[in-house]
C-alpha cells in the first residue's frame, strides 16, 4: 500500500502545476487531501470558468486511471478523490 508522502508525489506529477501552500507542520496526507478539494472546487481556474465538482471529479479520476503509474497507487488516489468529494 502507498503512503500519503507517495500518493503526494504521485498527484504532484499528474499536476505538475500545482502549488503547495501548508507550513512545515502538515502532514503529506493533508496537504493532498486540500489539493484535491482545491481541484474539485476548481480554484486554481478563474471563477467564470470554474466548472462544477461532479465534472472536475470525473476528469480528476479519468486523469489518474489513465497515468503511468502502479495500479495499487492509482486506486489509492481514486480512494482519496471519493473521500475528499464526499466532504465537498
């Protein structure tokens, strides 16, 4: 099983124009757990175009299914996006 540093590094690859904004302090899972919401709230794209969480969450999971990376990560990041939507 990836840890969260791994699944860190992982989405950071597939989103290699993603900032990482936390303190020394937080943890890798947190710091991708916020990634993601970020992702799925679409704040990294201007508000008028920002489209809606369901849309950004299919792209999000087709994005990582279609990587090259171990199955066993991907489906760890797939985990994480449910998780994260589910909060959202």
């Amino acid at each position: 099983m990836s840890n969260e540093a791994d699944l860190l590094t992982a989405y950071l690859g597939l989103w290699n124009n993603r900032a990482v904004k936390a303190g020394a302090s937080a943890e890798p899972g947190e710091i991708l757990r916020e990634l993601i919401r970020r992702e799925l709230l679409d704040e990294n794209a201007h508000p008028r175009t920002r489209k809606p969480k369901h849309e950004k969450f299919y792209v999000s999971v087709k994005r990582v299914m279609g990587a090259d990376l171990p199955a066993i990560e991907k489906a760890n990041l797939v985990s994480v996006y449910v998780r994260v939507m589910e909060d959202v």
